[in-house]
C-alpha cells in the first residue's frame, strides 16, 4: 500500500502531465483541421480543372486510354 505523501505525488504528476497532453491534443487537432482545409481547397481546384480539360476535350467525353498489354508466349504445336 503507498503511503498517502506518495500518492498525492502521484496524482498531482498525473494531473501535470494530463494538462500538458490536453494542450498538444488541441494544437494537433487545430493542425488536422486546417490540413482538411487546404486539401479540400486542393481538391476543389483540382476538379474544376478536371472539369475544364474534360470541356476542352469535347463535350464531357472520357478520352480514351490505349493500354498495350503484351501477348502471351505461344506453346509450339508439338505432334
């Protein structure tokens, strides 16, 4: 059993640290907040210019992307 010197010293560094701890989780919190902020700014921009290409390209039509995937190897016809 800790005697009540030892427990108050305890509490009073656990109360410290909790103070400290509540401080930086609001400074983190503002931080993540404006992040949020300016990505959805980033992605605002980014649609719109989307948007743009997407008129510049012709009436809203996806273009096309021609992938080249290679052919397969072709097993001799052995007989």
């Amino acid at each position: 059993m800790q005697t009540l010197k030892v427990l108050r010293e305890r509490i009073q560094a656990l109360e410290t640290e909790k103070a400290g701890l509540m401080v930086e989780v609001e400074k983190l919190r503002k931080a993540a907040e404006a992040r949020a902020l300016e990505l959805e700014a980033e992605v605002g921009q980014m649609r719109e210019e989307a948007k743009s290409l997407k008129a510049l390209l012709g009436n809203g039509e996806k273009p096309t992307v021609q992938v080249q995937v290679p052919n397969a190897p072709v097993k001799p016809n052995v007989a």
